[in-house]
C-alpha cells in the first residue's frame, strides 16, 4: 500500500512523516524554512520522497542506513567477487575515512550534494593526496552502485561530484644498481648465522640461511619477480631456463593469477640467467613452495626486510629501499644496455608500457645531460622567430 506522507513544519524546517516498512513511524527532513517558505514550494521535494519510500516498500532493507547496508549486505556481496586485498582496501578506505560521514544517513536519502559535502569535510579535515581522493569516491560509488543493484536507489549519488585537488605527494621511488646489488650479495655471502642488533642493543640471530636471502635477493633482480609471486614460487615454477609465473600471494592468501591478471590465460615466463641459476639451485626444495618460513608455511618479506634486511645491511654501511627496488633495478640495468621498452615491458609483464617507463626506468641525471647534448649537436636552428 502506497503512502503519501505528511508535510509538516518544525524547527525551522519542512518534514514529511510516514511509516517504514517494520510499521515504525519516522520523519524525514525534506528542506529549511528559509529555502522553502511557503509549503507549495516544498510539496514537490515531499512528492519525490514519498515516491522512493513507496517504490523501495517491498526491500527489507529499503530503510537501512548506510552503515548497516554496509556491514550486513555490502561486505558479503563483494567478497563473493572480488579480490581479497580489493575488498581489503575498501574496508581501509571506509574505516578510515568515510564511516564516520556516512554510516549513520539512511542510504535513500543521501543526495550528490551530500556526498560533495562529505568528500569537502574531509579535505579540511586532512590532506590528503588527489589520488586518495579519487579513491575514496571509487569507494563511495562502489557501495551505492551496490544499493541500486540491492534495489534501494535508483541512482548512483556519487558520479558527479568533484574531488578536492588534494596534496601533491609524489613517493621518490628507487632501482638499485648492479653495484649494489652485488654489494647486498656480498653483505650475505658465506654460511655463518646472520647476526642484527637491534635498536635497543639487544641481539637478534635470524633463523634464515644466508644462502635463502640471496636466492630471495635473486629473484627479485634477476627475474624481477613482484613481492606476491615471490611468495607464490613454487618448485614446478621451475622448468630449468625459465619460471614459470602463474600464482601470488597476498597476506595468507594464494591466488592462481597475477596482480594485473595479464597471466590469467597464458603464464607469464621470465628466462633464468646462469647466475640466477646457481641461486636457486642452491635453495631448490624437493617439492611445494620455493621459500618458506621459519614455521613452514608461506615466508612474510615484509617480516624479513623490517627484521633482518634493513638492519644488516645499515650495518654494513649499505641502504634498503625495499623489495621492489630490485625490480626497477633490472628495468633500468636493461634500459641502460639499449633494450627496448617493448622488450623490458615483456620481462616485467606490465599490460601497459607506459607503466613501464613511467614507474620503471629510471634514468640517471648523466644519461638525460648527454641526451640533450646529443640534441644539441644536431641542425637545430637558434634564436628563430616564430611568425
């Protein structure tokens, strides 16, 4: 049964009142006095709303606020169909960020001009990058597009906003060289147990074997394989000329694809160098996982690098940039030796070979001065006038 509603003023400002669907009786704010003066002018907006209480009638949820959408419908439907660390970033974003705007606005009323609102608070209320940004209206777009689908709106109220221009925060990201690292092999070269001291003075021995880190080390320069399909290297990967890379890991999860899915149809293959054959022969299990943890199971790099990594090699005089520098490392190591991008782009299995040059390559500053020498040395013309 249709419900018309009942107009009201109050406080300043016009409501309509009506029942949910539980029976409840409830008022909805429709708009200020001072907007609307008279109540003809408010009778449309009473109209509006009344006709999306009367088609949502027959959902069980049509009345739900976004928080609880959220947690008891928006959750269980994503994880049915997208990545585990997707839905990880999303429940981050909402979290962090945006339950604190949203959670308690019923999900059908929440209007573009409220969203605009929401994402303008909280740029005051932090700087955030314009990337974070875009994100958090990724985030907001994916929970309502699931409300339409749900049945509770009719329409997204989250494409047309703008997001704030944000900070610009551009992340210095680096690519070992080879003189590096072959300095990090040579930090854990021999067989003796690896020995860190930590902040406070104490003594950490690490139960990994020097041999394990430089065969970890390998990989990641020699074959630039991504943290996950580290982890996800299993002894079949291994087909004596190449690896074979199918499968990652995120967390304690095992995915049989890539981080881009550009493997999902046909596994990426990345050739093994003599040197990166020793490395792994040196380690090669009998069966299962190529590296392994202190309990068995898949090993934690992060774990590895905060624990081990970084410290040992500070003590020896030499700086950790992470795994992935390793990665950009032969990017760049390949770009310098006249590879072309195209060739570069195959070996990291980008999609995209703009990623590749933009994220990957990093020119040194001597490489660009003789480039624009060489520019200069041709018939370029000087101080012309442009008609």
């Amino acid at each position: 049964m249709s419900q018309s509603g009942y107009l009201y003023e109050a406080f300043g400002a016009w409501y309509v009142r009506y029942r949910e669907n539980n029976g409840k009786q409830v008022a909805h704010r429709l708009a200020s006095v001072k907007e609307y003066p008279r109540k003809s002018e408010v009778k449309e907006l009473k109209r509006e709303f009344m006709a999306q209480v009367n088609r949502t009638a027959d959902v069980p949820t049509a009345g739900s606020t976004v928080g609880e959408f959220v947690e008891g419908v928006y959750w269980t439907n994503i994880e049915k169909r997208l990545d585990p660390s997707t839905v990880s970033g999303y429940r981050k974003a909402w979290q962090k960020h945006l339950a604190h705007h949203l959670a308690d606005r019923r999900v059908r009323d929440v209007r573009p001009v409220d969203i605009q609102q929401i994402i303008n608070a909280i740029a005051e209320e932090t700087t955030l990058t314009k990337t974070t940004y875009r994100w958090l209206k990724v985030c907001m777009s994916a929970i309502f597009s699931e409300a339409v689908r749900c049945g509770l709106i009719l329409a997204n109220p989250v494409r047309s906003i703008l997001t704030p221009k944000g900070k610009r925060k551009r992340r210095k990201t680096y690519a070992y060289s080879l003189d590096e690292i072959q300095q990090h092999f040579a930090a854990f070269a021999g067989e003796a147990p690896i020995v860190v001291e930590k902040k406070d003075g104490t003594i950490y021995t690490a139960t990994i074997s020097r041999k394990m880190i430089r065969a970890l080390v390998g990989v990641a320069a020699y074959a630039a394989l991504r943290q996950g399909e580290v982890r996800g290297l299993m002894k079949d990967d291994d087909l004596g000329d190449v690896l074979v890379i199918s499968r990652t890991v995120w967390e304690t999860i095992l995915k049989d694809h890539t981080k881009t899915g550009e493997d999902d149809v046909e596994p990426g293959v990345v050739p093994i160098i003599p040197q990166l054959r020793d490395l792994l022969d040196s380690v090669k299990p009998e069966y299962g996982f190529f590296f392994v943890g202190q309990k068995g199971g898949i090993i934690d790099l992060e774990n590895l690098a905060a624990r081990t990594m970084k410290p040992y090699l500070q003590a020896h005089g030499l700086k950790w940039h992470g795994w992935h520098a390793y990665r950009r490392g032969l990017a760049t190591s390949l770009h310098d030796l006249g590879i072309d991008d195209i060739t570069i782009q195959a070996i990291l299995r980008h999609q995209d070979v703009a990623t590749t040059r933009r994220s990957y390559i990093k020119s040194l500053p001597k490489q660009s001065v003789e480039a624009m020498e060489q520019f200069s040395r041709l018939n370029v013309p000087r101080n012309v006038d442009v008609q």
